[in-house]
C-alpha cells in the first residue's frame, strides 16, 4: 500500500520524496524513481539488475565501521554498543546536543582513537554522513517516515544498513528496499532485538531439536501502554512523531518483537511462507480519552492539533502460512496493559508461553497436565541455550540493553559482517514480518474484515531451508583477543 490520501504531508515527506532525495543525493536511475503501487499478493517482475540475496554473505571486514542516524529516545542508547563491537566513524542527529553527547560516550569507552563525525545540519544532512567512504554498515533509528529513503539512500552509496523497525510503514516501500536491496547486492536488515533475547533463542534452538513435534500454530505482538510518557509525555522527538501514525493507518503498527521469533522458529521463509492475513479492530477510544482526561495533557499540548486518531486500539491479526500453520498477531499500544509480546509456540508434543514463563512438553515426558513453571521452566531454558548466551552473557550484563539482548543483536550482526557470513534476519525476513502493518490495513480497509494475500517477497526461495539463528558457533578471535 502508498501513504493514504488523508496523510497530508510536511516539508519533511516532500523532502523524502524519490525524486528530491535523487536530487539530494547526486545519485542518478533508479533513486529518483518513486516506488510503484503493489497490490497485496502481487510480486513484482524482478528486473535485469536485481538478483535474489539470499544465501550472500557479507563480504568479511577485519573491522566494521559504522554510522549512526538517528540518537534519541532508541539510537542515543545504542551508540555505546555499537562502539564496544565496531568502529563508529560518523554520527548524526537533528539536535547537534545529541550528536556531541554521543561522541563524547563513544570516545570515553576508550575503543577507538579517531572521534566519530558528526552531522546535525538539518534534516538533509544524512546524505553527507552516506556519501562518506568510510562506512560500511548504516543504523538507523529515526521516526518511521524515514526509515525507507535513509535505507535506500545508504544502499545505493554502497552501505549495508541495519533499522530499528519496521523497515517501512507502506508496502510499495517494503518492496523497493527488497528490490534496491537485490540491485545494489547490499543488505537491508531489521534489527530485531527480541528475536536475540535469551527465552526466545531458548526457544528456537528447542523448535529445531523437534521438541514441539510438529510445528502448529503460535502467537506474538506487542501490546504495552504507551500513552505517558511515549505517545503524549515527550520521549519521542519530535514529540508528536509516533502518535500520529494513529491517524494515517489503522493498521497493527509495531507487531515484529514477537512475530519475529515465532516466525523464525516456524522456519518462515526456509521452508514456509507467510500465505494470508486477515485483521480486526477495536473502536480508536483510548487516545481521545487519555487526551481529554490526563491533568499532564494541557490545552495547548500538540496532540489537540492531531487529525482524529482512526487507528484502532487493539489489532488481532491471524496469518495462515503455505504449509497450513497460522500466528495469532496482537497490537495495543493505546489502552491501559502490563507489558506483554504474548509469544506462544505449540506443536503436536506441547507448548511453550514466554511471557507467562511455563511449558508443557510430552517430549520431555511431561505427562500430568500441568504446567512447568519456575525453577523447572528456567532449568529447562538453560539446557537448551542458544551458544550466543554463554558465550555473551558477561558482555550482555555489562552492555545492557533489554537485559542485555540489544547487545547481543548488535553483536551478532558485527560478528556476521567480520566473518563474511549470511545475516541471521535477511531483507526478505524484514520484509515478511513488516508487511504486516500494511497488510493489516489493507484488511481493515471500509470498515470490514477481508482477507489479504501476503506477498512472496523471496520470489520462490522460500521452498529451501537454510541457516539463520541455527548455525553452529563460529571461530572467532574477537572472542579470545577482547
């Protein structure tokens, strides 16, 4: 899907644009060609110059160098853990405050000798920081707008980029990152940090070992009140930023912490495929309410400039997959909830619940119906490790980040990119799991439910498994010489 026609857009989306960010760039074909249309199921003819990525590694770098774009509420706590794992030689921010404090954190680690660069000359001046010829990987955590011309910009100057998700809000935009991605041989991946959290790589490794039996259905979201201090209390920057994405799509706007683990240990993508999505919606109340009833929201607060928020306050999502499975999506980020990404995974031997933290499993002769929980489901997990914990866990409890699996994710990407290895989370994953937030849309599209096809965004290479959090532990001096 294309923005809709009620998204009137700033300077700022103007400025994103193909054509002027083309112009901007000094870059020439296909940049300052927008993006075409694509209908739900459609899969666009692949042209001469695009190749598929899957199985391409990286090309193997005795040191990453990295820049960073983006530095607020999400990219000002990450530039510490990029810079304990690779070089981070630039740095950009539209607040210049942001940009000097996160020099100054990169260089106080005592990691590297050089000060990154740094770019906070408007809203443009990313470009500058991409035409530089000393990066190798761009991350990106900006607000969701920017997130396909900053990747696509970086990939055509030659840069693999990482982004905080989703890569895009729009579907025509998902599939210019895939086909820019195939075109300029360079990788487009989500950072999807829960996909490395410890329970979830607990809970891969026991899907390989077959110990669900047979694969059947699972379940995974993100619901997490986010009305203060998120949506109205001035965390984000701009303060309005995320807010107002309520009013452009009623849509399950950030589904990807927990579909992506549940669609990584069904094997999606190596082996199945996501086939349909069908989505339905609660009545938009709870932001109009918070709005008109916190004594925080004062009348000349920005949210009373919003359009009307038309985006639904709880989105359930059921996907079918090729092979006859189906995931449960949930989204709620507007009503008043404890935190949960309520990720399940069930086969024909048992199931797992991470968020209620117990299993049930015949394949470790659980026979009484009832539940493993405390000591017994830890010790459980822990027998089932993924290599990446023991092997972190001292960095992961220094570096932090959501008990330490940001660090971990960080890492793993470098490790990736030092090893000229295939990424875990490839362009057509990113691509897979982010279709959501259109598809749901789409699927919500005149008030009704109707079912929508999800794209084949791998063209057809689905069918063959291969290796993504499942390979072995590599050799690594990284390891031994740190």
């Amino acid at each position: 899907m294309a923005p809709p026609a009620h998204y009137n857009p700033s300077r700022r989306d103007l400025l994103r644009s193909g054509a002027v960010l083309g112009a901007a760039a000094g870059l020439t074909g296909a940049v300052g060609a927008p993006a075409a249309a694509v209908p739900g199921g459609t899969e666009p003819a692949r042209g001469r110059d695009e190749k598929s990525m899957v199985d391409v590694p990286f090309e193997g770098f005795a040191q990453v160098r990295v820049g960073l774009i983006g530095l607020g509420n999400r990219g000002g706590d990450q530039d510490r853990r990029f810079g304990a794992v690779a070089t981070v030689t630039a740095v950009c921010d539209i607040r210049p405050e942001r940009v000097d404090r996160t020099i100054s954190r990169i260089m106080e680690q005592g990691f590297q000798d050089t000060p990154p660069a740094g770019y906070s000359n408007g809203e443009e001046d990313y470009l500058n920081l991409l035409r530089r010829d000393d990066i190798d990987l761009v991350y990106i955590a900006t607000p969701w707008e920017w997130h396909h011309p900053m990747a696509k910009a970086a990939m055509e100057h030659g840069k693999h980029v990482a982004v905080e998700l989703p890569i895009a809000p729009y579907l025509d935009q998902i599939w210019d990152l895939v086909r820019t991605s195939e075109r300029t041989r360079k990788h487009c991946v989500l950072l999807e940090n829960v996909n490395y959290f410890r329970p979830e790589l607990a809970m891969f490794t026991m899907a390989r070992q077959g110990l669900f039996g047979d694969l059947q259905h699972a379940s995974g979201g993100y619901v997490h009140d986010l009305r203060w201090p998120y949506l109205f209390g001035g965390a984000y920057h701009p303060e309005h930023w995320r807010r107002r994405w309520q009013t452009r799509m009623n849509a399950s706007h950030y589904p990807t912490h927990g579909l992506g683990p549940v669609a990584a240990a069904l094997g999606i993508n190596r082996g199945d495929r996501f086939e349909e999505l069908i989505a339905v919606a609660s009545a938009p109340k709870a932001l109009a309410l918070f709005r008109a009833e916190d004594p925080r929201v004062g009348p000349d607060h920005s949210s009373w400039d919003d359009k009307p928020y038309i985006s639904g306050d709880r989105h359930t999502c059921f996907v079918t997959t090729t092979s006859g499975r189906f995931i449960r999506v949930e989204h709620d980020v507007n009503s008043p909830h404890p935190y949960t990404r309520e990720t399940t995974l069930t086969g024909t031997r048992g199931s797992i619940e991470l968020d209620n933290a117990r299993v049930y499993l015949e394949s470790l002769g659980h026979q009484n119906h009832t539940w493993r929980t405390g000591n017994d489901y830890t010790a459980i997990l822990r027998q089932h490790d993924h290599w990446l914990w023991p092997t972190l866990e001292n960095l992961a409890d220094q570096y932090g980040g959501h008990g330490g699996g940001d660090f971990v994710s960080i890492w793993r990407l470098i490790q990736t990119m030092r090893l000229g290895m295939t990424p875990d989370i490839d362009v057509y994953d990113s691509a897979a799991w982010c279709s959501v937030i259109p598809l749901s849309h789409e699927s919500l599209k005149s008030g009704r439910m109707r079912p929508v096809k999800v794209p084949d965004f791998t063209r057809g290479h689905w069918r063959k498994a291969r290796p993504t959090f499942d390979r072995p532990k590599p050799d690594d001096p990284w390891l031994t010489e740190r």
